[in-house]
C-alpha cells in the first residue's frame, strides 16, 4: 500500500509501507523523459535550493568556503605552505629559537667561518695566531726565533720511529742493533743517548765517517744524526760520556 502525501507540479511524495520498515519515495519530475536535476528534487519536498551539498561536486558548492575551512579548524596561518619557503612564519625570531640558530641567519656573509675550509677563511691570520698564542711559527716560512725550542727525549727501543721527535733515549743491557728507523725525512737532526749497551751494530740506514762502523765505551754513549735523505743517515758516535 501507498500512503501519497502529496503533489506538486513537478512530481509527488510517497511512502511504501511494509510491516514496521517504511521507505520515503521521491517520484521526481520528468523533463522531456530524463530525470529532474537535484533542485528539481528539492522543490518536491518544499527544501529551498543550495541547502545540500552535492557528494558528487567534492566541495565545490559550499558557498562560503573561508568559514567552512574555520568551522572545521583548517584557518588561514594554521600550517605553512611550502611554496613559502618558511616566509609565511608568523614569529621568525621564535622560530630561529627553536631551531637553535639564534641570530646567526641575521648575520652577513663571512661572519662565520666555515668548517670545510679548514680555516683557510679567518680575515687576519696573524691576529688570529696572536689570539690563540700560536705566535709566528710557520711550517713553510723561513723565521728566526727568539726563544730556545725544545723538546724533552722520546724514549725508543731500537726500531726508532723518527716522527715522534728529534732526539731519543735507548736503555737497554747487553749487545744492541740500531735498525733502521721509521719515518725519516730529509733535514731532520737530533741525538740518540744509548744507556747500558755493552756492543752495538747497526742497519745499513746508517751512514759513518770513513765507513766505519763506531762501537760503544762505558755506560752513556751519544749518537748525533742527520737525515741526508730515506736510508741514508750520517752519524757520529760520543763515546763514554761522563
């Protein structure tokens, strides 16, 4: 049975019951054999058009689409568009503070030195030097210095490795064999103070006036050297100094 609520010009209201389930049935107008558009269907039921949205327009028909992002809590300023390149934040020095930058990004080109440069990029290296009391020592300009330069003994086993100083100490008991050292550079100089040896011999690195090879005397005996160049070291044996 079909309870017929009413009729307009366009098309008429029904509703099927069945036991205790009841379907509304909108019979919507025919134009020409094709069926009413939404506002037709509207009418029938007496709903002014534009109070629903349409599923199938994704939006497009909300009419005031600024409150409609507001009511549903997306306002303007709540995210940041990255189109904006962090220009659109609202508390720029907020957020150099949270970042842990502080003022840094305010500051010109060269205010800072960069890591990568390996200091190749401090303005004025001499007072940068003097800062740090580096003085004027260079590693690849001819200086004169003022002051003694020392360095206290390295002590050494018989394989000595020459980048660990100029001069050396070697205490042993018995017979002992100077090998050849490790890391030797042209130009390097320095003594080797040998305690306790009761004989000694040596590689062939090592280079003595005339060619022959010195022995030790009594308890301390000194060896100056000079590196000529790898494998090549001219000695000079101070026997028994007391």
């Amino acid at each position: 049975m079909a309870i017929r609520l009413g009729s307009t010009a366009g098309g008429v209201v029904e509703i099927d019951a069945a036991g205790t389930a009841s379907t509304v049935k909108l019979v919507a107008p025919a134009k020409n054999g094709v069926l009413a558009t939404m506002e037709d269907l509207q009418s029938v039921v007496g709903v002014a058009p534009g109070t629903y949205l349409e599923t199938a327009k994704n939006l497009l028909d909300v009419p005031d689409k600024a409150q409609a992002r507001a009511n549903l809590g997306l306002m303007d300023g709540v995210y940041l568009f990255s189109a904006q390149n962090l220009a659109d934040v609202p508390n720029k020095a907020q957020a150099r503070a949270n970042l842990g930058i502080g003022d840094s990004a305010l500051q010109p080109a060269g205010a800072y030195l960069q890591t990568a440069l390996n200091l190749s990029d401090v303005p004025d290296k001499a007072a940068a030097r003097t800062n740090i009391g580096a003085g004027d020592a260079f590693l690849a300009v001819a200086q004169s210095f003022t002051k003694a330069q020392r360095g206290a003994p390295v002590s050494s086993g018989p394989a000595i490795d020459m980048s660990l100083g100029n001069n050396f100490t070697i205490s042993t008991a018995g017979a002992l064999t100077l090998a050849a050292p490790t890391n030797q550079v042209a130009g390097q100089s320095g003594v080797i103070i040998i305690s306790g040896a009761t004989s000694i011999a040596f590689s062939t690195d090592w280079k003595f006036e005339g060619g022959t090879v010195p022995s030790v005397s009594g308890t301390t005996n000194i060896l100056a050297y000079y590196v000529h160049s790898a494998g090549n070291i001219a000695a000079r044996m101070i026997k028994d100094v007391k």
